[in-house]
C-alpha cells in the first residue's frame, strides 16, 4: 500500500539519491551521455533536491513524497505561482520521479493527482509540468492525468551575464 504524504526535511538524502538516479537514466538513456563525465559542480546543482531547492520546495507545502514500508520510493516537487497565461495561480511541476522497481503500479499517477487536488483546493486553476517530449513514460502519465499536450517549449537565458 503507498502512503503519499507532505515532503519533509529528513526525506533529503533519500529523495536526493533517488533524483539523481533518475536524471542519471534520462542523461544516459535519451541524451546519451556518460554520467562520470559530468563536472561535480555541475551535478551538484541538478534537480529540484539541491540543498536551497528541496527547502524551498519543502517550505512551500505543494511537494511530496510516495512510501512503501516506509521507504521512499517517488517525489514530487511542485509550488505554486501568481499568474502564468493570464491564469491566476498555477501549479507548477517541476519534476516528479518514481523508484524503477516501483513503476507501473499507479504511483506517479496518485502523486501527480494529489499534488493536482491540493492546489485545486488552494484555488488554483491549472497544473503546468516539466516533461521531456521523448519521456514517453512521462508522457503517457500526463495524458492520463488528463494534461493538453500541443508540443510547446519554454526557452531559458540564464541572467547571470546578461546586459
Ligand atoms: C514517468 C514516471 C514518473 C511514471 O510513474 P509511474 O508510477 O510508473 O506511472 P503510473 O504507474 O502511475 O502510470 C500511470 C499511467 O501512465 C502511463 N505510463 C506510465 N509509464 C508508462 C510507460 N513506460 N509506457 C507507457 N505508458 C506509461 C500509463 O498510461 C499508465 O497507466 P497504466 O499503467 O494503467 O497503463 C516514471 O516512469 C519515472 O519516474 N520516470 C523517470 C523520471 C521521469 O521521467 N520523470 C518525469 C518528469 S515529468
């Protein structure tokens, strides 16, 4: 029976390890790179579980964690945010991952749908989530939840050198 429950500070390790195991598999699996290669600072900074982003997260109350046998075995990360697309209050997914041993039994399905009622009960009006086009399994989980899907992109400049 999985337990889904609010993320908590001392999930930190666990959900750490199990981010990077999944960023791991889609950097090896899809973008067919070599994880060893990958400058330590670089992989420091990966994912919603560094050290100021996992507070952030936890802080906010919109992120979660699934337990089996009181082990964690998924996380999501989402908040929520003021007004994106002329709606007012969006839940943002940021990332979301399910164990590989844990996969297929309804879990990523039960998270992102609590994490998608909670918000509708703190008045949002929509969910926004991060998924890669060739994640067929994210995918497939976003279309089950019912999520519109026309192949749009978000592009990123980093400020720190901008003028
Ligand atoms: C994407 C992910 C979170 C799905 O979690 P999950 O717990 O395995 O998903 P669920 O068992 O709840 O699946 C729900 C539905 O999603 C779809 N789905 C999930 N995985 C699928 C797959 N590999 N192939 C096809 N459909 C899939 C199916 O419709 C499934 O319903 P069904 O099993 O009744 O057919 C998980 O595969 C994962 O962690 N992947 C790696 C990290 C990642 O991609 N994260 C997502 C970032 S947005």
């Amino acid at each position: 029976m999985v337990e889904i429950r609010k993320l908590k500070d001392n999930d930190k390790p666990q959900v750490r390890t199990l981010e990077l195991f999944c960023i791991r598999e889609y950097l090896e699996g899809s973008l067919q790179k070599n994880w060893d290669d990958l400058p330590p600072d670089l992989m420091e900074q990966l994912g919603a579980s560094t050290k100021d982003s996992f507070d952030f997260y936890r802080e906010g109350g919109m992120s979660y964690v699934a337990l089996e046998k009181g082990q964690i075995v998924a996380f999501l990360f989402s908040q929520i945010i003021r007004h994106v697309n002329n709606i007012e209050k969006v839940l943002w997914v940021e990332n979301m991952g399910v164990h590989p041993d844990h996969r297929r039994k309804g879990v990523g399905l039960k998270l992102l749908r609590r994490a998608a009622s909670d918000a509708k009960k703190k008045g949002a009006k929509a969910v926004q989530s991060v998924v890669m086009p060739d994640a067929k399994d994210a995918v497939m989980l976003h279309k089950k939840v019912g999520f519109f899907m026309d192949g749009r992109k978000f592009a990123f400049l980093d400020l720190e050198n901008f003028k």
